[in-house]
C-alpha cells in the first residue's frame, strides 16, 4: 500500500530530512517523503533499498539460474550415457575432451599399448630384483628382499591386466604359444616372488626357478615381438601393421632388456644362495652392529594402468570436470545472491536508522519543545512547593529553568523565600523556542531527573513513535 499523506506529512516536516537522509536514487525525482515512509510501510521495515526493482529483477534471475544449474547437475549423470548429450553439455562448459584419443582404439592397439608400458614397467620390477638381491649379497641386509611381497602385488597386478587385455583381441594372438607362455611365467614369478621368504632356502630355490622359466620365457617372446609374424598376427594384414610393427619392435627390445636384468637377477642370487648360510650367520652376528650401510633401493611405484583404464579414467575426468564447473558457477550464483541479500539488509537497517534518527530529531526539535512548554507552568509550581518543602533535590530542577534577564543585578535578582529556607531566582513566565529547548536539555541533564518530565518525554516519545512507525522491529534475516 502507498505511504499515507500524513506519513508524507510528516517525513516533509522533518528538519533536515531531506539534507542528512539519502532519500534519492541516482537519476530519479522521486519523493523523499515516499522514500522515507516506504521504510515503515504497513508497520515493518523491508529488506530490500529504495530502488528495489533492478535488484530484484536480477536476484530473480539469478535464482532461477541456480534452479536450472540444479537441474543440469542431475542431469548429468543421464548426460553421461548420451553420448550426444554429453557432447553438448562439454561444448557448452568449454570441458576439454579428454577421452577423445581413445576413441579410435579397437582391441588390438590396446592390447600393443599395454604390451609396451607393460613391459616398460615390468623391467622396473626385474631392476629392482636385481637390485635388492644385490644389495643383499654385498650388506647382508635382507630388507630389500623383504619387501619383494610388496614388489609382487604390482607385478601380479601388472600380469593380470595384460592378460585380460589379451583375452580381448583375436584369436591369432591368443593361441600364440610365445605370448601365453610369457605371461603365464610372470604371473608364476609374481606368485612366487610374494611367498618367497630370504631367510627360507627352500623358498628362495623357489623364487629362483619361476625366474629362471620367466627368463626362458622372455627370450622366445621377444623375438615374436620382433617378428612378421607378430605383425600379421595383430594387424591381419590391413593398413595398420606399419603401425603395429613399430610397437612390437619397441617391446622386443625392452623385453630384450628386460631379459638382461632378469639374467644378471640370476647370477646374484644364485651367488646369493652359494653364500646363503654365510650371509645367514653373518646377519645373526652382527645383530646390528658395524659400519653404517646405504639405504636398500628403491621399490618401483604400483602406477600401471591399461589402456582401458586410461580411457576410463579419461571420460571420468571429463565427467568431474563438468561437474565441477556446473557446481562452480551455481555457487557463484548462489554467492551473489547472498551477498545481494546482505546487501539488501544493510541498506535497510541503515534506512532504518535514518528514519528512526530523522523521526526522533523531529520530535526531539521540533514537536517536544511545544509539549513541554504546555507543562512548565505546572512543573514550576510543583518545584517550587518542592522547594518551599525543603525537598533537597528541588534546586537542582529549579536550575533547569530559565532565569530572568540580569538576575544577577540588584533588585533584580534571587529573593530569599522564608519558606524554602533560601534564595531563589525568578524565572521567565514565557520563554522562546531555543530557551524551551535549552531547558529541555537541562532537565535531561539533571540527576537525578525530575520525575514529571521524565514521565512526560518518555510518554510522548512513545506515542509519536507508534504513530509515525507501528511496531517497528529492527531489520533481520
């Protein structure tokens, strides 16, 4: 509803209102009274500024953002068995296609990329055999073996995942004795290397015969690998085998070394088991003790994954990273519209303070002094019986009125009163408006407060108050 002619009235009578309260937006005329009574329109104090509409055009935009940002959220869990729809949703979010380089991929050029960083990383784990058997046989330490169950986890884990991505190209390569019999030996070295125990010659005679076969394995494999027959085997003749001669011929030669290490593994731990019950014996003695040695080496990091995995991870990627986004820019919205909403409150409880302020001034200035002066007669009388009554607080409010003009010449000034055992002063009958104010000032001064005006002005703030803003309550949340 509209602000009242008298809530205009009364805002236009407020001294200063349209001076100290910023009742005007940048570029319009509109009416300070209008602004001013708007902040206690029906009784409550709004949340939004004075110009609200752009305001809130833009909150209802941007909540209906935030509603269609949810909705795209949940969908995107549909959008990612879309392929059409996923397409959007990426293009749309600028989510860069990471699964795109798979996509070409058929079983046959997985399988090769596997069976190259396979192998890459199935040398890391001979290395580090050999290494640790190394390490071994010179320190006496048996920690690098130890930790062989750990080395074995990756290498079984290694095995499998070749060989289910062999399971998944032609039957050509699947009946190839060379490649099954390779991954069948590393899949027995793994299983070996996992149960094998340093300090148990037994286990360790094991351990050295699954590497012995793996070796014997690896040979014939890597020269499959290097093989035209590898080639046909895969590419079945097509326009491909260019490509896949070129990783066959880069895992024959990492088999090759591969090869190398797992022959010089061997070597030091056949040494190893030569030594076996010196080492033994030597370890128990020194229980400790003798000249600081390096720290074993280092385990190869269980970090391979298939090419499958690859693409999975990939198209995953994509999936979190347009999550992500769409949930980045719904948060941004939904921080605008807070900080909007903050915003909002403050402008109003600082109207809220204005008006109030501007409200309270204009009684305080301009409607009181009128009030008071309507009861000075009666309050002077009162106070002065006070002090005829030799109450000793009766001067104090006796010195809130105004005194005559030269109350201090002859003749002019106090005048003992035999009832109130003292001098009093004469005090103007009628005052101006300043001297009523200056009074007024006075009297709220004095301790303690005469208790009539104090009644008085509290009453009458009261009342003006519930008239210019009913039931009011202080902007909030």
């Amino acid at each position: 509803m509209p602000p009242t002619e008298i809530m205009r009235k009364w805002v236009r009578e407020i001294p200063g209102a349209t001076g100290s309260v910023q009742l005007k937006s940048p570029g319009t005329d509109a009416d300070p009274a209008d602004a001013i009574a708007n902040v206690f329109k029906d009784g409550k104090v709004s949340a939004a500024p004075v110009d609200s509409k752009d305001s809130k055009e833009k909150n209802d935009g941007l909540e209906k953002d935030i509603k269609d940002l949810d909705k795209e959220l949940k969908e995107v869990g549909e959008a990612l068995n879309d392929p059409e729809k996923f397409l959007i949703a990426k293009a749309k979010w600028k989510v860069p296609a990471y699964h795109e380089k798979f996509e070409k991929d058929t079983p046959e050029s997985r399988f090769l990329a596997d069976l190259e960083s396979g192998t890459q990383k199935a040398k890391e784990y001979f290395d580090y055999i050999t290494k640790a058997a190394d390490y071994v046989e010179k320190f006496g330490d048996l920690t690098a073996l130890q930790r062989l169950k750990d080395t074995a986890k990756g290498l079984k884990t290694l095995t499998k995942k070749l060989s289910d991505s062999l399971g998944k190209v032609g039957k050509a390569i699947n009946t190839i004795e060379d490649v099954t019999e390779w991954f069948g030996a590393m899949g027995d070295f793994a299983n070996a290397s996992s149960e094998m125990d340093p300090r148990n010659r037994k286990s360790v005679e094991r351990w050295v015969k699954s590497m012995k076969k793996l070796s014997d394995a690896t040979a014939p494999f890597a020269e499959w690998a290097h093989s035209k027959a590898a080639v046909a085997a895969i590419s079945g003749g097509s326009r491909a085998a260019a490509a896949f001669s070129a990783t066959l011929a880069i895992v024959g030669s990492q088999l090759l070394v591969g090869l190398e290490a797992l022959d010089a593994g061997l070597k030091v731990v056949s040494a190893y088991l030569d030594r076996y019950e010196r080492i033994m014996k030597e370890i128990d003695r020194q229980a400790g003790h003798g000249p600081p040695k390096p720290p074993p080496p280092t385990q190869p990091h269980d970090d391979w994954k298939s090419r499958e995995e690859q693409a999975g991870e990939a198209k995953f990627r994509e999936m979190d990273e347009l999550t992500n986004k769409i949930r980045q820019e719904r948060d941004y919205k939904v921080r605008q519209v807070k900080e909007a909403k903050e915003r909002a409150l403050k402008e109003a409880q600082a109207a809220f303070q204005r008006a109030h302020k501007a409200a309270i001034d204009e009684f305080e200035n301009k409607l009181f002094p009128k009030i008071y002066v309507g009861h000075r007669k009666t309050y002077s009388a009162a106070i002065r019986t006070a002090l005829q009554k030799r109450d000793g607080n009766a001067s104090k409010w006796w010195d809130c009125f105004s005194p005559v003009d030269n109350a201090d010449r002859p003749g002019v000034g106090a005048g003992f009163d035999p009832k109130a055992g003292a001098y009093v002063y004469p005090i103007k009958m009628s005052i101006s408006h300043d001297e009523a104010l200056s009074e007024i000032a006075n009297f709220k001064r004095v301790s303690p407060p005469y208790p009539q005006f104090k009644q008085l002005h509290e009453t009458e703030l009261k009342k003006r108050m519930a008239k210019v803003a009913p039931a009011t309550p202080y902007p909030s949340e």
